[in-house]
C-alpha cells in the first residue's frame, strides 16, 4: 500500500499526507494545535531556558568581573518562612554583611543567596565578593550562579535540539 501525497477529507479533517510507521501501518499528520503545542513545549520552552541561563552566565561573568574580595562580618540573619512550603515551619536564612569600603566607611549589605542550613553566626568572619558600585548585594565565594547558568543553557540546548528535530520531522 501506498500513501496519498494530495489532501484527503476524512470526517471533517483535512489530511495533506500520511506515513508509515515501523510495522507498516499508516500514520496520520497530527494536526496544526497538536504541532504547535509540541513547538511550543519543546522548542520554544527550551529556547527560553537558554536565553535565561546565558543571562544569569553573563550577568555573574560581569559580577565577578568587577567585584572585589574582602571579608565580611556577619551582623544578622535574616530568618523567614520558606517560600516552597507555606503550610509548615520551614526556615530559609540570609546573612547580612558589614564591610569596609576602599574609603573606610563600613557598609552593610545582603548576601544574594539563601539557604535552609544556617551556615553563619552572627559576629563571624567570611570571605565576600562585593561589587563597590553596587555594594547592597554581596556574593559568598562559590560558583553557585553560574554553574545554574550554565546547566540551563546545556540542557534547554539539548531539549530545543530534539524538539526541533521532533518538529521537523512532522513537516
């Protein structure tokens, strides 16, 4: 058997061409919504998750770039309910820094990320990234940021590769 190349009307639906599958049976084009709801899933979707982690890649790039490493000293901690899970007593932490500026005048400033351990007391000392043109947030040493970046630009380039080929090969 063979399949028609030309539109056929089939109960309503317009079908432009059918394939055979594996065992030989014929397989239908699957229709306009159900092709751009698989672009928009697996192509579109990923896309955005590569644009997100080459965003937050070049924003800790130029972050790390400019900032300057000094130490810190803990002077509180931020405690507040975590945001995941409203119903029960779950606690995330952030510490706030003080810290001299190249001036000598001290500064405080919060640190860019939380954590459920409360890894810090208050009165210790810390090494710190800090960016003097914009000292209100200040980053502890790791690679936390960009390593989230850059996990997302792999994996959304993986999904949007596969999508784009699952789409095209529909068309």
């Amino acid at each position: 058997m063979k399949c028609k190349t030309e539109a056929t009307f089939k109960k309503g639906h317009c079908i432009w061409e059918c394939r055979l599958n594996t065992k030989g049976k014929h397989l239908e084009t699957p229709s306009f919504w159900i092709r751009v709801l698989i672009f928009i899933l697996f192509v579109a979707l990923p896309i955005y998750f590569v644009v997100i982690g080459s965003r937050l890649t070049l924003k800790t790039l130029r972050f790390k770039e400019r900032a300057q490493s000094i130490t810190g000293t803990v002077v509180e901690i931020i405690k507040t309910n975590s945001p995941a899970d409203r119903h029960s007593e779950q606690f995330v932490y952030q510490p706030v820094f003080e810290f001299p500026m190249p001036d000598g005048s001290v500064l405080r400033g919060k640190s860019a990320s939380i954590s459920s351990n409360m890894n810090y007391t208050i009165g210790s000392q810390h090494p710190i990234l800090v960016d003097f043109d914009d000292p209100a947030t200040v980053h502890t040493k790791g690679n936390h940021a960009l390593i989230i970046g850059v996990m997302c630009i792999l994996l959304g380039g993986i999904a949007a590769a596969f999508g784009l080929s699952a789409v095209f090969s529909m068309i």
